[in-house]
C-alpha cells in the first residue's frame, strides 16, 4: 500500500463490478433512447472511461469542467470552464 494511504475502502474487482452493474442497469432502462453521458472533469475521466466501455446501447457522450477553486482554495463561486 502507499504510505499515505490508510486504509483501501474498495478493491479495483469491487469498484469494476459496480460499474459493469450500473452500465447493465442503464443499459436496460435506457433501451430504444439515445442518452447522452456528461461527465464533469477532471476526476471522472478513468470512471467515465470504464462506464462507458460497458454501456451496450448507442449513446452519445460529452464534457463539462466546472471549477470553484484558485490554487488550493475554494473561492465558493463556479466558474464554468467547459460547457456542453
């Protein structure tokens, strides 16, 4: 493990295996629809990757980044830095 890291809450087959359930799930409600996926950047790119990867219906998808930090500081205002 790393050192900073205490304590590993998931496991990588835990964390796939939800997402493969989440993408059955949507795949099934959303059967016959053209959905769209947005994702907000930056930190769902590997979540978004993987989810996407076993949606099994044609789907549309797209980005957004919203930011409400400067430096290491929230300035508590979103700034909309990608729109869809």
């Amino acid at each position: 493990m790393e050192r900073n890291i205490e304590k590993v809450m998931f496991t990588q087959q835990q964390l796939q295996s939800k997402i493969q359930e989440m993408a059955a799930q949507i795949s099934e409600e959303y059967a016959g629809k053209d959905p769209v996926f947005i994702g907000v950047l930056k930190g769902v790119v590997l979540f978004f990757s993987d989810f996407c990867k076993n949606v099994t219906i044609p789907c549309q998808m797209d980005f957004m980044c919203i930011s409400s930090y400067e430096g290491q500081h929230s300035t508590g205002k979103h700034n909309l830095k990608l729109d869809i």
